[in-house]
C-alpha cells in the first residue's frame, strides 16, 4: 500500500520546503503564526482578518509574516492543512467505538474539543470559499474526502455501508460544526452537555437510516 500522503489542502509555498530547510526558530515563528491566524478567524473571519491584526496576535512583524506567507489565502491553506489532518485523526477514532449511543457521545465529545480549538477554520475557509474560486478549488477535494471518511466510519458504527458516503459525511460534518457553533453562541442557555447529546443521537440516527449495506431500498 503507499504510503504517500495526499495533502487535504494545498501546501503553502513555504510549506513546500524540506522540513531541514526551516531550523527550530522558524518553525516556532509558524506555528505561533498559524495559531495566530486560527483565534483570528474565530473572531473576525475571514473577510475581516487582517494581516496586521494575525501579526499582532503572533506577536511578530509584518516582515517576518511574509517571510514564511505571501498572503492571507497561504497562511488559510495552513491553518487547513493543520486541521485536516486533526480532523481525519478524531474522524478514524470512530472505528474504536461500539454501536452504542453512549460511545458517540463520548466521540461527539471529543469531536466538540477539536472544534473549539479548529472550528473557526471552517466557517473561514467557507466565507472565503465564496469569495476566493481558488481557495475553493485548494479545499474542496480535501474537505470532500474527510467528508466520505466521516460517512463511511459513522455508518461502520451501525454495520452499514452507506450508498453516498461523501453526502453522508457532508450532513455529519455540517451537523456536528453547527450545533457546536451554535452551542457556543448560546452557551449562556443551552448547557453543552445537552447539545453534544442531541447531537449524537442525530448522527446515531443517521447512521441507521436506510437499508443495511448500502443496498438501495427497492
């Protein structure tokens, strides 16, 4: 089986280098750069971040921004390939489960922890998607196949194979990232136990909708 990865997003042009060709310091500079950018979307999206404010936040120069991003698109397809690849090991932790509903709880849980840390990602990356043909053209094969993983591992927690995988894991994926954002909206009244709960028991539920095996319904 090869081993070669397929990157979920485009690799920015400083990314392309050999891991050697960046010492300790610049790496470090990236990250604080790429975490920067992340608690940025989350505040401003994408249309109202600024470079400026990013190095602000990373508490580096504009100068040195530019040094490892030439824009605000490369330093998004960063912070994209940062999280596809968090995404994907949540998403794969699904083949540990039982069929229960409290097993995807405890993984809807977990799927909750990595959105508070990525989720501002998402809601960026479409914002700018809208407005950016090839921004959306760097993610959409990527988000499309952590989309069919998602729907292939949820339905594999029921014993089914779903027909669609990719539209199953495109209505998970949406499902899970809007009750998380809108939890987090309305923390002051809806206790996010609850919503995690409602939100497992919808996938549980999606996961056994239609005929076992994928087989169309006939």
């Amino acid at each position: 089986m090869s081993t070669t990865r397929e990157p979920s997003f485009l690799d920015p042009a400083s990314m392309r280098q050999p891991a050697a060709a960046l010492g300790p310091r610049a790496q470090r500079t990236i990250t604080r750069i790429i975490e920067a950018t992340r608690e940025v979307f989350l505040t401003h999206g994408y249309s109202g971040t600024t470079i400026d404010e990013i190095a602000r936040v990373a508490s580096v120069s504009r100068a040195s921004f530019y040094t490892y991003f030439p824009s605000k698109r490369e330093v998004l397809l960063a912070v994209g390939a940062h999280t596809a690849s968090e995404s994907l090991a949540v998403i794969q932790r699904l083949a540990d489960l039982g069929g229960g509903r409290a097993e995807l709880t405890r993984w809807t849980a977990e799927y909750f922890d990595f959105l508070d840390v990525h989720g501002s990602f998402s809601f960026a990356w479409t914002q700018a998607a809208h407005e950016d043909e090839e921004i959306r053209r760097a993610g959409m094969r990527g988000h499309l196949r952590i989309c069919r993983e998602l729907g292939t591992r949820l339905a594999a927690t029921a014993g089914r194979i779903p027909a669609d995988p990719t539209l199953a894991g495109l209505v998970a994926a949406s499902v899970l990232e809007r009750a998380w954002n809108y939890g987090g909206l309305y923390a002051d009244t809806i206790d996010r136990t609850a919503v995690i709960a409602q939100t497992a028991q919808a996938l549980w539920a999606m996961a056994r909708q239609g005929p076992p095996n994928g087989r169309p319904a006939g």
